[in-house]
C-alpha cells in the first residue's frame, strides 16, 4: 500500500512518526511493506555495521528469582523448575572458555536472587574487570536501587540489559503482580542511562493482550529513551505459568518491529534473539535480514542450560551454544554476513558510521 510506503519513507527521513501513524503502520502491515521496511533496514544496517554481526557470550547464572511475572518459566511460583546458581570460579570458567572462543562481551543475566548479595556481585565484575580488561561487562539483574547500579557501574560494568516489556502501564500489570510496576522498571531504565551504562530495553512481541497501539507505544517509549540497544523476541508461553495457554508471538510481527527499529535508531544494537531462533530454526538469520546485528550465543555451562527455561522448548544447543561458535559464522555467512571479534561498543560504531543521519542527536 502506497500510504503505508510512504510513512516508511517519513520514519527514514526524520525517524519520528505520531501514535496514530505507528498504529497505523502496525495494523495495517502487509508483505509488500514489510519488504519495503526491510530493505530500508538493511540500507542502514550496511551504511553503519557493514556485514559485521556483533557476538556477546550469554552467562545464565542463576534461575532463582523472587519475581513472579506471569509470562516467565523461572518465577518464583514455578515449583517445578529445578533451582540452580553458578558459583564465581564457575563464572569465571565460562568466560575463560568464552573468551578462547573469540567473545569479548559477557553478558551475565540471572533472575533476581538475593543470594548474590551486592557485595557478591561487585566481586563478580572486579574478578571480570581485572581479568579480561579488553572485555566488555554487561549486567542483566533486573530492578536495582540507583546506588547499587552505580557501584555495579564502578565496579567495572559498562553495560545493563533491563527491559521495559511494555510502555503501557495497564498491559505492564495484565503481566506482573502488583509489586511490580512499569512506572519502576522505566525509572529504573532512566537511573542507568544517567549513570553512563550502555542501556538495553526492549519488550516481547505478542505478549498476551498486546495491541498494535501498545507496540506504539514501546516504539515512542524507546525513541524517548534513546537507549544503545534494544531486544526484542517473540512472547513463547511456558507450561507451567499463568500463560501457559496463551498464543505466543509471530515471526512475522517480530520481524517487522525489528525492520522499525532499525529504521528508527540507525545505529541501535539490535540481537537475532533466542525467541526468535526458538520459534523459527532459521529465525536468528530472518532477524538479521530484517535489521537485528547481534547474536548472544549460550556460554553457560552444559548442565545448567536446560534448567534456564524461560519458555518452553528453548534453544541451548546447536548452533544456539557458544562452543558452535564456527557453526553460527557459517549461518552467517551464508546469508552474507560475518561474526566479529570485537567488543561492539555503541560509541565507536555511532563514530565511524558518518553518514546524514548522524547529525540527528538521538543518533549518537
Ligand atoms: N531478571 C532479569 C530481568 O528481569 O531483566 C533478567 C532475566 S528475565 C527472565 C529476561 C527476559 O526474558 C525478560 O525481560 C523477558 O522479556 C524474557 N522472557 C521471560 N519469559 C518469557 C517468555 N515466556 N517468552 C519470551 N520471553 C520471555
Ligand atoms: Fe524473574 Fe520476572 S520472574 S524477573
């Protein structure tokens, strides 16, 4: 449709569109759109990565957390899912074996679990910090005072992954129990830029409920917050949650969002997410040809990986696992692209991309 190509053409041109036309945008999606959106995403995926796909190693090391999200396979009500934390020599071990592998990015995620006290963690960084000073440390720990981030943050991290998972207030509590609130997990977003880590947000495509003004909203959100990277991946349910019979999110619809990403923030740091592979065996190399420049392969150790069952039928091993590092590139490649050894940081890449839309602030 002629009016759908042409509010691609005014996101390209000033990267902003009105909820009405993000709605509109969304709703109204078709093939032939989406292979316009597409290619306007690659455009700029090439004019500021080139072919270069950024890896990042996945540490999942701990799946207790004392949230209860409804969607989410590691809640604490979930007393079927078998309990596990990595102890530090541990996570060492997987960085060590990551960073033989060509990873120069840990990303250590777990759910919130107050065993790993603040003192705990901070140890964790420093131990990483001192060790692999070429390394980038990212953190995925969830909701945290603004104090204990900044000590995180001196401790030597440099970049944190927490997802909005939806801007609208109201959806935001159709998915959390009341102790959670989007107003929180945002506040908890702002507090980390302040700080000066490299921000991650993001949201699950297709969550139950989720309507296309909801996703303009994510959209508005994340343009407001001008944040370095942003995951996305399918809603997948799991059985034995809240959510368990609920229709998970498409690859399609994924696909799209991850086109207006990209479109948006030219220069976004945007995973292939493990959803996304999980839903769809060739979901990983769809994400890319739709935008995304980052995978985030599987470093934990083999026999915890099953146990960090977010949803159900979860991808670990295969190519999903970093030991298949080889097997990834040549996935890659096969779709003309290729893995890169190097820590992918945001500022260097806004840098050396040098083209129109760098001059827009939100760019840098
Ligand atoms: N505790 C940290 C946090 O809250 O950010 C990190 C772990 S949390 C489990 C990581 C992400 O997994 C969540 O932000 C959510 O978007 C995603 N997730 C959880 N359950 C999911 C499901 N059923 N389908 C797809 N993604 C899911
Ligand atoms: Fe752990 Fe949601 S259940 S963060």
């Amino acid at each position: 449709m002629d009016s759908l190509n042409s509010l691609i053409d005014k996101l390209e041109a000033t990267s902003h569109l009105t909820k009405d036309e993000w709605i509109a945008l969304i709703e109204h999606r078709d093939e032939e759109s989406a292979w316009y959106l597409f290619e306007k995403a690659r455009k700029w995926q090439h004019r500021y990565f080139g072919n270069r796909i950024y890896t990042r190693g996945l540490i999942e090391f701990t799946n207790y957390c004392k949230n209860d999200c409804y969607y989410c396979g590691i809640r604490r009500s979930n007393q079927k899912a078998e309990r596990y934390r990595l102890t530090k020599e541990q996570i060492m071990e997987c960085c060590q074996s990551g960073y033989d592998l060509g990873f120069r990015t840990f990303v250590l995620q777990g759910g919130e679990d107050g065993w790993f006290s603040q003192e705990k963690l901070e140890e964790i960084v420093l131990e990483i910090r001192k060790n692999y000073r070429d390394c980038a440390i990212t953190l995925s720990l969830g909701e945290r005072s603004k104090e204990s981030y900044q000590r995180l943050f001196h401790a030597g991290a440099d970049r944190y992954l927490l997802r909005h998972e939806t801007a609208d207030p109201r959806h935001y509590q159709s998915l959390h129990p009341e102790e959670l609130s989007s107003e929180n997990r945002k506040q908890c977003l702002w507090n980390l830029k302040e700080i000066g880590y490299q921000t991650g947000t993001g949201f699950m495509v297709g969550s139950p409920g989720q309507t296309p003004a909801q996703l303009a909203e994510d959209l508005l959100f994340i343009r407001r917050l001008e944040p370095q990277m942003v995951g996305i991946g399918p809603f997948v349910p799991h059985h034995d949650t809240p959510f368990a019979k609920e229709k998970g999110g498409t690859v399609e619809l994924t696909l799209f969002m991850t086109g207006l990403l990209r479109v948006m923030l030219p220069s976004l740091l945007l995973p292939a997410t493990t959803a996304l592979g999980t839903i769809d065996p060739t979901g990983r190399e769809q994400g890319i040809l739709a935008g995304a420049n980052v995978v985030m392969p599987n470093l934990s150790p083999v026999s915890v990986r099953k146990k960090y069952e977010l949803y159900d039928n979860k991808i670990c091993t295969g190519d999903e696992a970093a030991e298949c590092r080889s097997c990834l590139n040549r996935r890659m490649e096969s779709i003309g692209y290729q893995l890169v050894i190097d820590r992918g940081d945001y500022s260097s890449q806004g840098a050396a991309a040098g083209n129109e839309r760098s001059k827009d602030k939100c760019m840098m």
